[in-house]
C-alpha cells in the first residue's frame, strides 16, 4: 500500500495526526484526511510538504 | 515504491506534470516537485488533493 501518515508541524517539532492516510481533501474547516480503512478526521491545516518515500504528509496550520 | 503522480486541474481536466514524485516542497515560485531519480521540476501551484493508494497528487493554480 502506499499511504504515509500525516504530522503537523508545530514549533515543538512534527505531532502525529493520523497514520495510514489515503486521501486529504479539501474542507471548509481545513483538511479532510481519510486513512486506508475509511477513518476520517479534520483538521485546521494546509499540506506543506511530502516525502512519499519516507510516508510523510507535513501539515502545517493556516 | 510510493512514489505518486502529479497532476495540475485545470477547466480542462488534468495534466500530468510530473511521474513518480517523491518530494514536494514549498518554493519561493510555488511548489518544488522532486521525483525518486532526483529530477526537479518547479511550479506555480498549491497542493489541492491527494489520493496516495491511486498515486495522485492534484495541483491547483494559486
């Protein structure tokens, strides 16, 4: 498979805030991440950057 | 490999910029996409979505 997890990078570092994530859509509150199984959670972010080959989805808040 | 393809949305429908990304990074001209031979390529776009299990990655124009 070939999700990555999604970290959203605060001052103190990268905070994990989903593994497994498959798709990140936009939403009105910000983004909607879904995982491989179907879980959803949304957050108040914009994608930064990805590194795919190391599975990372950076987030970072608005 | 989770390697992913971009793609910018237009009217038109979608275009392939870029196979096999590895990296995205912000860019003072946009985003810099980097795929997994090391090939760059630099574009005035924002990351819209992202469907990682299909190898997507959607662009948009700012």
């Amino acid at each position: 498979m070939c999700e990555a997890n999604a970290y959203l990078r605060t001052e103190e570092g990268e905070e994990l805030v989903l593994e497994a994530v498959d798709r990140v859509l936009p939403h009105e509150e910000g983004l909607l991440l879904e995982d491989i199984f179907g879980r959803r959670k949304i957050i108040r972010a914009r994608i930064s950057e990805l590194a795919l080959v190391e599975h990372k989805i950076i987030l970072e808040r608005d």
